[in-house]
C-alpha cells in the first residue's frame, strides 16, 4: 500500500538587482570612493590611508597588511577578516557625512598606534 502525493512546488527566485544608484541629494559627489589602506607599516603598528577625507556614499577600502604580524581593519562597523602578511582583502561601505573611526581589532593593536580617523564630507 502507497499513498502518492502530488506536490507540486515552485519556488522561484528572484534576484534583484540594484543597478541604479539613486539619488542621495545634495551637491557632493556620490561617486564611489576607493580608499587603499595599509597595515603594518611603516611600523607595525601604523595604518596608512590614502586618503584621509572623502566624500560620502559607497567605499571601497583595499586593505593591505605589509606588517610582519597578522592584522585586521574595522571601519563603520564592518571589519575584514584575519589578514596574514602580504594579503589583501576588500571592504566595502556606505558612509554618511561624519568622522569614522578605523582601527585593528586585534587585542592591543590599536592601542599601539593601529587606529584613526576618516573624514566623510
Ligand atoms: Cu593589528
């Protein structure tokens, strides 16, 4: 004895796709930003931004760790992952007018010297 079921179940999937930056108002540019950040040096203790003020919308931050020690970088709440020497890793976020403050997470670093402050007009 069987019973046979017939279930039928579509599920469909809808990806959505923001290609279209609206508007954020104001006469700033809104344009995204690329910001390279370096851990590590000149001392091991240093993060080194290549820009120190921007204007707000999305960021891109290209981290990289030319330290001797693994170092991570956290800004606007968002952090990359552990990063040994030589790697890089992207973080991207979207920042309103105001001061952010970046640091390494890792316990010590920033109060080393591995913090700072970006400026977002
Ligand atoms: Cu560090």
């Amino acid at each position: 004895m069987f019973r046979k079921g017939s279930a039928v179940v579509a599920s469909i999937a809808i990806v959505s796709l923001a290609a279209a930056v609206s508007a954020f108002g104001g006469n700033s540019s809104t344009g995204a930003t690329t910001v390279a950040v370096t851990l590590g040096k000149p001392g091991e203790f240093n993060i080194t931004v290549s820009k120190k003020a921007i204007a707000k919308g999305v960021t891109t931050f290209k981290v990289t760790n030319k330290g001797g020690i693994s170092h991570d970088f956290k800004i606007a709440g968002k952090k990359t992952p552990s990063l040994k020497t030589g790697k890089t890793a992207t973080l991207k976020a979207t920042l309103k007018k105001g001061k952010y403050q970046f640091l390494c997470t890792f316990p010590g670093h920033a109060a080393g010297g591995m913090k700072g402050t970006l400026t977002v007009k």
